[in-house]
C-alpha cells in the first residue's frame, strides 16, 4: 500500500538539572496508508514522546529532537519552518490526546474549538464551519449535534468530550490519526464504543492510524503490526499475530502474561517485578534486565540491537 510515514532513528532528549532524560533513543517504524500500528508499552516507556515529536509540539525547553528523520508524505517533518509545520499540523497529521476534560478548553463551546481547525486549514466561512461541526459530531455519533455544538466541555460526559476530541482530530480529514490512549479514563461499555467509532471512521475516511495504549486487548482488537516500548527503545516489532502467538522478548512475554484471565483460578495475576527505570538513570547494558529472569553476564555489559529473527519480526534480545 505504501509507506505513509517512516521515523528513522528518532531521539527525543529532556534537559534537565538533574541531568540528561533519553525519553526516546533511537526509535524508527513505519505506517503504511490505511493501517493501523499499535504503540505499547508501561507508563514512562517513551509511547507519548514519540507521537508529540511526530507532532513536532516537544516542549523546548527543557525537550529537544536531537536527532533522527520523520518522513511523512516524502517531506522530513524535522526539516520545515514552524509556519509549514502548522499546515501539516490538525491537517494532514492529528492526534487525540489522553484526557479530554485537560485537552478542550474550558472557556470556549465544543462547536467553536472544532471550527477553529476547520478555518484554520479549510480556509471557510464562519458558517461553513459551524455546519462542519455540526457533520463532525453527528459523525462520531454525538445526538442532537446542532445542540451539542452549543455547549461547553463540563456539560459532557467522559465518553462525549472524548467523542469531541475524535471530532475536532478528524475535522480536516487527516491522513494520518495519532491516538493516545484514547479510552484510558473511560468505563469498558465507552471503551468499545470508542474502539468501533475509531474504526468506522478509519474505513470510511481511509486513514492510517497509531493506536498508542497499554493495553494489549485494544492491539489485539485493531492493530494490523504492533512496536513495544520499553525504556525509549522498540524491542520488539512485528504483525500481531505474531507478537500474541509467538512473543520473542522477555518484556512482551510478561506483558502478555499479566493479562487477567477468565478463569476461576485463586492464583495471584502475574506481574513485571521492578519498575520501568528513571530515564535519568538508565542502567548499563539491556535496560530491561534488571526486570528479566532470563538475563545473563552479556546482557548486564552490553546493549542488545534490533535483529530481524524472521522475516518482519524485530527482537531487541541477546536470548530471543
């Protein structure tokens, strides 16, 4: 289908008093047109610097991309002007961000943060705007739009500011949708909704998606490939299947294994021991193997390489 976006190499560093945070060092992936990658991983793991550099909205300072390409649509992102950015930016690229009630400003009505995007890159009347966000909501199946449109973001619900969100992203009909965790803080019953909009919407506007979560039953549902993060590295990457049949690194592994089970067992639910380590102070070597039962001399003195184990699938392990 062809590549619609290529990250080579990405480093996105935060300097801080304290010392140097390598939040994301040395990530690439591609997607292609029309699919959808999933981006998993623990808190901390660098899933939302990767997307916000994609973005290019790093705060600088104390954040900087120090090095790497982000080639979408044959153009490095890193490359253009801030004006030229701001084209591409809710226009050809978008995102949803985490948390709806902190994302929408409180000030302005639903209708009027999505016209703003919609005058911005439509380059519309006024009117013309309003009846985009009207068809927005009423697309991402909010009722009763022409009222909605009138009203604030604390006169809606969870599952409708997200709703608002999804709107106001695909307002300009992106060719690319950035999904950050978008049912984190929502009931399961929401969630599902959310997950079946989400790819409704894709199908109908044939867009491309990255589906950043961690939670590996929302990959399964509706990621074609899926990159793990840990520590601000991919360590694993390959289709789904064969991350949910045939996991190659220990991280994935114990990811997959800590996820509850239908069952009637009295068993503890398995967990990672440790903590996903302070990015001020990575430890030397795999960075995973303070974590790992599997760990030996080569993996605490030496930092393993992404390797293509098979044909597509990409394993950052000495014992994978």
């Amino acid at each position: 289908m062809g590549k619609l976006l290529e990250v080579k190499d990405l480093k996105t560093y935060f300097f801080l008093d304290e010392g140097v945070a390598k939040a994301v060092d040395g990530v690439s992936f591609h997607v292609d047109k029309g699919e959808t990658l999933g981006l998993v991983g623990e808190s901390g793991c660098g899933k939302s610097v990767s997307a916000l550099s994609i973005m290019r909205l790093i705060p600088d300072p104390p954040g900087k991309i120090v090095g790497g390409q982000i080639i979408l649509g044959g153009k490095n992102v890193l490359e253009l002007e801030d004006k030229q950015v701001r084209d591409i930016r809710g226009n050809e690229v978008s995102m949803i961000f985490q948390e709806p009630m902190t994302s929408l400003n409180p000030v302005f009505t639903c209708g009027s943060q999505i016209e703003e995007a919609v005058i911005l890159h439509q380059k519309v009347s006024k009117k013309e705007a309003r009846q985009k966000a009207i068809e927005m909501l009423g697309l991402v199946g909010i009722p009763a739009p022409e009222q909605r449109v009138r009203e604030y973001p604390h006169q809606l619900s969870g599952g409708m500011r997200q709703r608002v969100m999804i709107a106001m992203a695909l307002s300009c009909n992106p060719s690319l949708l950035l999904a950050d965790e978008p049912t984190t803080a929502l009931d399961v019953t929401i969630q599902a909704q959310i997950l079946e909009l989400l790819e409704r919407l894709q199908r109908e506007l044939h867009m491309a998606v990255i589906m950043i979560t961690h939670d590996l039953g929302v990959i399964a549902e509706v990621a074609s490939r899926v990159a793990v993060m840990y520590a601000g590295k991919i360590v694993e990457y390959a289709g789904v299947q064969e991350v949910f049949n045939t996991p190659r690194h220990p991280y994935t592994q114990g990811l997959l294994i800590s996820i509850p089970k239908l069952t009637e067992s009295k068993d503890r639910l398995a967990v990672i021991p440790g903590m996903v380590p302070n990015p001020l102070a990575f430890p030397q070597g795999c960075k995973f193997h303070p974590r790992c039962s599997r760990a030996i001399a080569e993996c605490r003195k030496a930092e393993p390489d992404l390797r293509e184990l098979v044909p597509d699938h990409w394993v950052r392990c000495f014992r994978a």
